[in-house]
C-alpha cells in the first residue's frame, strides 16, 4: 500500500513540474486585468491552472476510486465491497492504514511547494472540516459562492502580499461513495452543517489554484 502511494504522488509531481514549465512562459497580467504577451510565447494563465487542475484532479479521482473504494474499511467500517485489508482513515498515520483523499491532496500539495515556488494549489470548503480548508480571502469567499451556485470554475487575478496572481476555484465532487460517507458522518461535519447531506456529484468544496504573474 505504501508503494502505492508513493507512486501516485511521484507520478503527481511529475505531471505537475511540465505544468510549471508551462507555467514559466504564461502571459503576464496588465494592470487593467486584461492580458497581454510578454516578449516570449506564452500561454495564458488561465489556459495554465486548467492544465494543472486536470492533473490533480486525475489523480484524486484514480486514487479515490482505485484505492479508497478498494479498501476493506474507511473510517472503522466494513465496505462490502472492499478486497485490499487496509483502511482509509483520518488517523492513518497512527492505524497504519492509508489517508483519506482530502489528506493525500494536502500531502501532495506539500510535496509539490518542496519541489516550486512557482504556484501553489489546495482545497477550500463552504463545508470545510478542516479549519485550514476554510476559505479566507475575499475572492476565496466570491469564489465558493460562485462556484456552490453554478458549479463551474471561477477565475480572476488577485494581490497577495504584494504578488498578482490569476487564481482560479474549480468545483471539487464527489466521485465516489467514500467522499459522501466520510463527509456525512463526520464528527465536525455533524456538528458544524447538521442540515447538510451530500449526495454523489455534489460540489462538496473547491480546488484552489494560485499561478503568480507579472504585472506589466
């Protein structure tokens, strides 16, 4: 199961470094939002946070369905159609079994700020669990909303610490019954959102891309 997991984040961050490659050449923002070429050939950002995202979104949903939903037990209960003896659960680290999607997505994306500076990427929530995933910025806030009520990506430019960046908010769904049960009967989600039952393919939160630009 380790060697499992190896090779997907091995093979994310892979993927990933041709993105940022990509990512070097993209055009630069002007100060009226609007975009112009730089004295290269680029690619426009937000052709690049999509490439991206189809990366990271491949990888989550391949290790959500191939391993999660293989797996005997998530969080302590028996799936019956599990056939691999391990568990995905919160505390995988002290089990010894193997971490959630959430976790491994954040595992991943800190793998990947080891290897650039160059963007960074992560997961907010309407609905987070995890304090971290909730959104914090104004245009983290705009984003959720947007993409909650219309479940299509959200992209705009953003100042951070003084760095423009196009930033973009892609709908995270649940792809697999592990997502929805996990989230269901989740403690704080419990306690947090009684009212709120995801079902298959409901946008449970948001894929967070952030590509620094110059500004010219």
């Amino acid at each position: 199961m380790k060697n499992i997991i190896r090779t997907i984040k091995t093979r994310t961050i892979g993927l990933i470094a041709v993105a940022v490659t990509v990512a070097f050449t993209a055009i630069a923002c002007s100060g009226s939002g609007t975009t112009q070429s730089t004295t290269e050939v680029g690619i426009a950002p937000e052709k690049v946070v999509d490439y991206i995202h189809t990366v990271l979104l491949a990888d989550r949903t391949a290790y959500t369905k191939h391993v999660v939903n293989r797996l005997t037990k998530l969080e302590g209960k028996e799936k019956p159609e599990g056939v691999v003896d391990a568990e995905a659960t919160e505390g995988w680290q002290e089990t010894g079994g193997v971490p959630l999607p959430a976790q491994m997505f954040r595992l991943g994306s800190e793998v990947a700020l080891e290897n650039t500076t160059e963007f960074t990427y992560g997961l907010i929530s309407t609905w987070n669990i995890n304090d971290s995933h909730k959104p914090q910025t104004e245009f983290e806030q705009k984003a959720m909303e947007e993409v909650n009520q219309t479940g299509e990506p959200y992209k705009d430019y953003q100042e951070i610490g003084g760095q423009t960046y196009y930033s973009a908010v892609y709908p995270d769904k649940a792809v697999a019954e592990a997502c929805v049960t996990c989230h269901n009967t989740h403690p704080v989600h419990l306690e947090r959102y009684p009212d709120k039952k995801f079902t298959m393919d409901d946008v449970m939160g948001g894929i967070i891309i952030n590509l620094p630009v110059d500004q010219s």
